[in-house]
C-alpha cells in the first residue's frame, strides 16, 4: 500500500457518503444517474468474487469490498424503492447496451487467463472505466447539477486520478510490476471527468453553481 | 518487466 492508493481509496470511499449524505438530507435522487449506480453494483459484484475463493489479502481489503458490494446495493435501494419518485427516468438515457456489450466482448479478448473469474474481473475493470458515462451524459443533457452532486463526482475522480501515480510508483518500486488491463482502463477512465473538472475547478470551486455552456 | 494483476488492489 502506497499514500497515493490510501487516498485514493478513502476519496472513493468518501465519494459514497458524499452521495448518501445527499440523498438521504435532500430526500432525492434528483440529478443521479440510476443507471451508473447500476454499472457499479455490476463492477463491485463482479470483481470481488475473490471474497469468497480463498484469495485473502488482508482485513483492510475485504472491508471495503465489502462495503462497496453492500453500499451500492444500498444506493440501489434508496433509488429504486426508499425514493422512486424523485428518480427521473426520461433524462436517464444512456443505453446501457453500448456499454455492456463492448466491455463483454473486451473481457472475453483481453484477460489475463481464460477463466469465469479472470473474465469476470477483467470486465468489471473494463465496465468501471465507462461506467461514469451515463452520469456525464445525463449531466449534459440537463446542463446543470446541484453543488453536493459535483462533489461527489469530484471524489470519485480524484479516486481514479490517483490511482495512476500509485501505478508509477509500484512500478519502480515492484520491480516493474505492470497491470496492463487496469491501467490502459484506468487512464481512459480518468480521461473521462477532464472536462467535468475543468468546469469543477473554474466554476464550483469559485462558488458558482455548476452549469454548462450552452 | 512483470505484466500481471495485482492482487491487492480494489
């Protein structure tokens, strides 16, 4: 463990109570993709597998996989049932197959051994690294998010951006340890929020309220 | 160079 995964991990971690901190006090899902939050149960359920297969890395790990599976399931929940009707579905549009199908299909190609489980886990790294999309889109359909909104994407992009230097690191200090599969998603992932934080950093951050050019 | 998975990341 590295300080640039340590925060990167607790900055996803606080990405999630961000986003029920804003559910649960504004008592809607307004402006939060129900589709992203689906991908992400379908990331978390299919990468952590390895809970239940003897691949123990330590109490730290199987924590927050844990709370991952059970916190996303749990936002499902409060979208789904707890607040359906704040939930919008017309501007929610993305269709999800332009997103699981290529992902499948990369899965079955690039993977470090043909098996369920590597399969299993090299889709979901492929899935998370789009599954941000139908929250950007539906972003720019409505042009605008509430300020809490913003924050959360924030964190869940600073979590990806520094999963990158983490990467440079272990890389001289593992003897040239690569993960190929994580990083080329990973940097296709961070690439994604560019233009989210440009408008974080020139407009939230000076107090202004999130909007898009026409 | 090692090219693999890292086992113990999230």
């Amino acid at each position: 463990m590295n300080l640039f995964r340590l925060v990167a991990d607790l900055s996803h971690l606080a990405s999630i109570f961000i986003l029920l901190h804003k559910i649960q006090t504004t008592r809607s899902c307004r402006g939060i993709s129900i589709k992203t939050q689906l991908l992400y149960v379908l990331v978390f359920v299919t990468r952590y597998l390895d809970l239940f297969t003897g691949d123990f890395v330590s109490i730290y790990n199987s924590v927050m996989k844990l709370f991952f599976i059970g916190s996303s399931c749990y936002i499902i929940y409060l979208m789904r049932i707890k607040y359906k009707p704040t939930n919008d579905p017309s501007i929610d549009t993305f269709r999800l197959e332009y997103i699981l199908g290529p992902t499948a299909v990369l899965a079955l190609i690039f993977n470090y051994k043909f098996t369920f489980l590597e399969v299993l886990w090299a889709f979901s790294i492929y899935l998370e690294a789009v599954a941000i999309l139908p929250q950007l889109f539906m972003l720019q359909r409505t042009g605008e998010a509430e300020t809490i909104t913003t924050h959360y994407l924030a964190a869940l992009g600073i979590y990806r951006g520094l999963y990158i230097p983490n990467w440079i690191y272990r890389y001289f200090t593992e003897g040239g340890a690569i993960d190929p599969i994580a990083v080329v998603a990973g940097i296709v992932q961070t690439a994604l929020y560019v233009d989210f934080f440009y408008v974080y950093f020139t407009k939230v951050l000076q107090g202004q309220k999130f909007e898009l050019p026409a | 160079l090692v090219s693999g998975k890292p086992k113990d990341e999230l």
